[in-house]
C-alpha cells in the first residue's frame, strides 16, 4: 500500500523508544518492574526510580506510566515499580515497603553496572 510504509528516520522519537514490563526484582511476586528507555539517540539520559503514591495502601506501577513516558520523552530511562501493599497483608507493614524499594535500587544498580538493562532492552531499529 502507498504511503503507509515509514522509514526509521521518519519514526518518531516514542516508536523508537522501548519498554519491558512486569521485570522480577526481588523473590516476591510483587516485586515487579516496567522499565521505559529512551531513544538510542539520548546517551547522557540518568536511570530515574519512580515509586507511585498512594500512601502505602494503594497504587500500582501502571499509575505511573504516564511519568515514565514523559521521562523516557526527555532522554531518560525510568523505572516504575510494584511493591508490598500494606492493606493486602499485616505482613506488609513498616518497613516492607523500604526494604521492597532497596531491593530495587540494588537490582537497579547491578544491572545498570552488568548492562543487562541496555541489552535486555534493544531498540527499534
């Protein structure tokens, strides 16, 4: 069909930027994270954590997807997590949450030495 093929310097800078969900970063089920990376053109973009609102009780990392892709539009990578819900288990009281978000920034910062997160992530080309 004419006209509906788009060569990638046509693309915009959003079909050329990637997003992996539901990444394990701890043992527990929740403990899940979408990871928003941007164009292969944004080198000197930082590696942000986004952790949702909703006081602890609430909220999931889908509610922040919106900040994610902003991010990710500006040049930078964004990771968006899930973690323990204190209304769901008694278990899940202070400081689960903490530990739950550490487990993340660990996990953050081994991959992003390792390089797992730019070759688990590969871009459109």
């Amino acid at each position: 069909m004419a006209g509906c093929h788009q060569n990638s310097a046509s693309q915009s800078k959003e079909h050329q930027s990637s997003v992996v969900s539901a990444v394990q970063y701890g043992s527990e089920g929740i403990n899940k994270m979408d990871i928003y990376k941007p164009s292969p053109d944004s080198n000197n973009g930082k590696l942000i954590l986004y952790v949702h609102g909703g006081g602890w009780y609430t909220g999931s990392k889908t509610e922040a997807a919106h900040w994610a892709k902003e991010l990710q539009g500006l040049g930078h990578s964004a990771v968006c997590l899930d973690y323990a819900l204190a209304n769901k288990s008694p278990d899940n009281c202070y400081p689960r949450k903490l530990m739950d978000i550490e487990k993340a920034i660990a996990f953050m910062k081994w991959n992003e030495k390792s390089g797992w997160i730019q070759k688990r992530i590969p871009h459109n080309s």
